[in-house]
C-alpha cells in the first residue's frame, strides 16, 4: 500500500491505543503494525480492525518491551519496511502500590515498564525519523505523572519520567514551566500539599487519621469551588486564598 498512511502502535492492547487505530482505519486505507507483549490479545484487536477496514493492511508483531536489545531489535525491523507516518506508544500497566513497597522486583518491573520502556521506544523511533524528517511520535503519559499520589507514587514516578521527557536544550524552560503551573494553583491546596511533604518527610511515624482528614480541610474553600467550577466549564480558575 504505497499510499496509505503508516502507522505503528506499541502496546496495542490498549483500549485508549484500540479505539486510536479504530479512528485510523475509519473510512480509509491505512498499514498499520500492532506491536504487543500477548500475541493473542493483539491478534483479537487485529481482527476487529480488520473487520472495520478490509482494505487496510494491518499486521501483529509480538515484542518485548522491558529487554533495551530487544526493543532495538523490534523498532529496526519495523523501520527496515519504510517511513513511519504516527508512532503511539500507549503501553503500560497500574500495579499494585503496597505490592511496590514490599516487593522491589515488582516495583523495579512497574517503573520499567512504565517510564523506561517507552522513553526507550521513543528513542529507538525518533533517530530513524529525524533522519527521514517525517513522522508524528507519540506518547500516552497519565495525570499521575503530573500529581503525585501517596497511593501510586510508584506508578505516578514512573509516568512522570514520560510526561517530562524533553530535548537537553529545554529542560530549563521546561522547569520553569512547570513551576510556573504549580504556582497558578490554589495557594491553599498548595500550602496543604507542603505541609503533607513536611511531615512525611521530617516525622516517620504513622499517619493519625486525623492528619489523614486535615488533606481534605480546604474542600471546604471558596477556592475549591472556584476550582471546581473552573473544571466543568474547562476554564482557568482565578484562586482568591481563601
């Protein structure tokens, strides 16, 4: 199909990957790679798409995605078959945070899979592309990359290494960008989320459930129902303090 767009998927299990390709292939000629660890899974999400779209040519490659040789090996195949139009790397997994904490082989596992894995596709992708200058390359990142949670901070650790994967040259105003995000935030969710990293990090005793509900006192704000308001009607929020 030499006029059909090319596309690759890495971790095409995805439902938020599955229902990009369905979008793709909607009404159009498309080779499409299905890059995934189940052969069988992939193979399923195959079949649909190629009910949707008989005239496409999509194909399942299965693949490693925690092994850097291996990933290399997957990526320069798929670029040995010509130009890539989109790359989505959409793989990942949510693990189970106390498991994290007690076992270091299943948090090592979930920050590879989530973080180092794809930044290592996205680079193995990016050379061959820069080198033809074509191509979109893209990432799915999460919300827990850009707010941490106590409750999968492991997780949120690993997608934050996704979300703020930028060239050497920009990290500085990368930085700055980010800190000036934070800072635009309600002061009073700001001064609370302070006052959580004081105390986790200078007392390591239990957390009371009393400091437990203190984390939600400013639900009771003028500023969280601005936030709120704001939120629903996809507008900035003009926090008073209060």
């Amino acid at each position: 199909m030499k006029n059909s767009k090319r596309i690759v998927i890495i971790g095409a299990t995805s439902a938020i990957a599955e229902h990009c390709a369905r979008l793709w292939v909607q009404g159009k000629s498309v080779d499409l790679t299905l890059v995934g660890r189940d052969a069988t899974r992939t193979e399923r999400v195959a079949a649909d798409l190629r009910v949707r779209s008989p005239q496409s040519d999509i194909r399942v490659l299965q693949a490693e995605f925690l092994d850097s040789v291996a990933i290399q090996q997957t990526v320069h195949a798929i670029v040995e078959q010509g130009p890539i139009d989109i790359v989505l790397i959409a793989h990942g997994s949510l693990p189970d945070q106390n498991i994290c904490q007690t076992d270091l082989t299943a948090c090592r596992e979930a920050l590879e899979v989530n973080g180092i894995s794809p930044v290592l596709y996205a680079e193995a992708f990016a050379k061959p592309m820069f080198q033809t200058n074509r191509g979109t390359l893209a990432l799915i990142g999460s919300v827990a990359g850009d707010r941490g949670r106590k409750s999968n901070y492991v997780y949120g650790a690993a997608k934050g290494l996704v979300t703020r994967i930028v060239p050497d040259p920009e990290v500085a105003s990368e930085a700055r960008a980010t800190a000036q995000r934070i800072c635009e935030s309600s002061p009073l969710a700001l001064r609370s989320h302070k006052q959580q990293i004081r105390r986790l990090t200078v007392d390591t005793s239990p957390v009371t459930s009393e400091e437990r509900m203190g984390v939600y006192a400013f639900a009771d704000s003028e500023d969280y129902q601005l936030g709120y308001r704001a939120f629903l009607s996809k507008q900035k929020a003009n926090f008073v303090g209060r």
